[in-house]
C-alpha cells in the first residue's frame, strides 16, 4: 500500500483527506469572495461632463479596485451639455453627483434635498482666455473687449467680473463652445476650462494668456461632490466611504494615472493620450487638487471660511438670498480623518 493510501483513525485515506480539504477551501474561498461581492453596496456616480482627466481620481478609484476596497462597486455615468446632474440627483438616477457649489447654493434655496460632501477641486478651473497681447483681467475691461462666454456664466463668475473689475454686459457675447471664433479674431477673449480650452488653441496655432478667476480671488469650489440629504440620513457610512476612496483615487492618479486614463478613454474614446497628459499638466500646475488648504488639509478639504467667502460673494451679486444659512448647502462630516497629500 502507498504512503498516500494509509488510512488515518477515522479509516479515510490520506488521500482523500487531503482532496476533500481542497474541496472544502474552494468552497471556502468561493463563498468568502462570493459573499464579499454580495457586501458591496452599488452607487451611481454622474460626473459633469464627457470623461476627462478632470475626472482621473474617480476613474481612478474604480481601475484600480480602490472603491471596491472600501466595500463600494461604483457605477459612472458620463455627463455632458445636456444632461443635468442635480435633476438625476434629485429623482433618484443618480446617487452622488459631481457638481458646482453655487449651483447647490440656488438648488438649496429652491427647496432640493442635496448637500455637498466634498470638493475635488480647490479651485474653480474656469479661466478667460485672451491673446498673449493681454496680460491681465484690467486690460480686457480697459481694452473694453468682447468676452464670450457661457449662459451659466451669468449667475456665476461673469457677476464677480462685473463687481471687481467693472465689466459690463456689453461685453458678454454668447459662447459657442468652440475656440474657433478665438483663433480668427485677435481680440476676442472667451471662457474655458485651463485644462481643455487652451490645449485646443495651441493646437490650433495660439499660446493664449491664462486667466484663473480663483487666483485673483473667485471664490468657489468646483467639481463638488453632491448627494441627497436622505442618503447621508440613511447611509453616512456610505458617503464617507465613497469620499474616502475618491481622494485616494486622486492621490493614486496623479502619482501614475494608467489605469485612470485607460478607464476614461474606454468611456470616452475621442480623448487622446496628448489632451489628458495636458489636462494632468494643468490639474498639477494649478495646485487643482492638492493646492490652498488641501496642501495641509488633504484632497477634498472644505473649510467653512471658503463657503462663507462663497456666500458674501453671492449675496453681494444678489445670486443668494441674505436668509441665506450657508451650511444648509455643505457639511464637513464626511471628509477623510486623516489628510491624503500628493505623494
């Protein structure tokens, strides 16, 4: 009789044993994984626009299994020019939205039950952008210039350039969202985005001067993260999970983005490996994510000083109500424990 033949006391062979030991791991590791697949709790996420790496901790997070570590299997839904995000928000299509601070801020006052939990981006990355013979946000009002610019931007920054530096509504002309108009007339300004506007100029021929509202004092956030007050009533530990696993994403996808950047070309094919590296470039260089407080305080820090400044600005541009209570709109509940820094 072979060695793997004896019978042990229970009169079963060695052999058996040790195959019906394998047996029972198998089981065990298959009902383990199948019972930790069954403990992830779903969330639909909606971003504000088409994938980009504006977006790169999220999809981040999702490539990399980080939101799946923290116990969440995360759906993104892309957004674009006609979807509203708050709408989805609110009816239930959505369970967290990346969103726009002062967006929420006329959402609250109009009854809606959101809330905003985090802040992707320290600064709001809306920018106007001029030809290299402009240099400052004076000249264009001196040079009385038309400025093309977006519907929304007449409840947003276009009031703060009209109380700081006197802009008027002469000189607001509708945004076609193209940078075409820019490249052929030499004095036109337009808004755009620093991470996506200006590479589409250079492209076509322009280095444009880049003017960052937030550097000279436009006060919002931007790329919030937004949910409904039920779900933070009746899942907090969700939120802060989901917030949690974001901020690592943003943390891991700007140390090295490649599995992000996979994801967000999947779901976005037109985004070429040149635009997102461009997008990183100016995310990093504006200090986007890890800038003002967030240098010490970690990715999507608030502080109730910014969402005050937020609210003086807004009363003061008749885009608020004075009644209004600030932190009816935010809540620092759920940011990370510990502050997450760029590595």
């Amino acid at each position: 009789m072979t060695k793997s033949g004896q019978r042990n006391r229970t009169g079963r062979t060695q052999g058996s044993l040790t195959l019906l030991a394998g047996v029972i791991a198998l089981a065990g590791a298959l009902a383990s994984g199948s019972a930790m697949a069954q403990k992830l709790d779903k969330v639909v996420f909606g971003t504000n626009w088409y994938a980009q790496a504006e977006h790169g901790g999220f999809y981040q997070a999702k490539a990399a299994g980080i939101y799946e570590k923290h116990g969440l299997d995360v759906s993104i839904e892309m957004g674009g020019p006609q979807i509203n995000g708050l709408q989805l928000l609110v009816s239930g299509r959505r369970d967290i939205v990346m969103g726009y601070p002062m967006a929420n801020v006329k959402a609250v006052e109009e009854g809606l039950p959101v809330v905003t939990v985090a802040a992707t981006f320290q600064s709001d990355p809306q920018a106007l952008l001029a030809h290299p013979d402009v240099t400052s946000l004076e000249e264009i009002k001196e040079r009385n210039l038309d400025v093309y610019i977006a519907s929304s931007a007449h409840t947003s920054f276009w009031p703060w350039l009209k109380a700081e530096y006197g802009y008027t509504d002469a000189m607001a002309k509708p945004y076609t969202f193209s940078v075409a108009p820019f490249l052929a007339n030499t004095s036109l300004v337009q808004q755009g985005y620093i991470s996506s506007e200006p590479f589409a100029m250079q492209k076509g021929g322009v280095t444009p001067t880049i003017l960052l509202m937030a550097n000279f004092g436009y006060p919002p956030y931007a790329q919030s993260i937004d949910t409904t007050t039920k779900l933070v009533k009746e899942n907090p530990d969700l939120i802060k999970r989901f917030v949690q696993a974001t901020m690592e994403g943003w943390v891991s996808y700007l140390e090295d983005p490649t599995l992000g950047n996979e994801l967000i070309q999947k779901d976005n094919p037109e985004m070429t490996d040149e635009q997102i590296a461009f997008g990183i470039e100016k995310i990093k260089e504006y200090g986007l994510v890890f800038g003002g407080d967030a240098q010490t305080g970690g990715a999507g820090v608030m502080t109730d000083a910014r969402w005050e400044a937020l609210r003086d600005f807004m009363v003061k541009a008749e885009l608020a109500s004075p009644d209004l209570n600030i932190k009816d709109v935010y809540t620092l509940d759920f940011l990370p424990e510990q502050p997450l820094l760029q590595k």
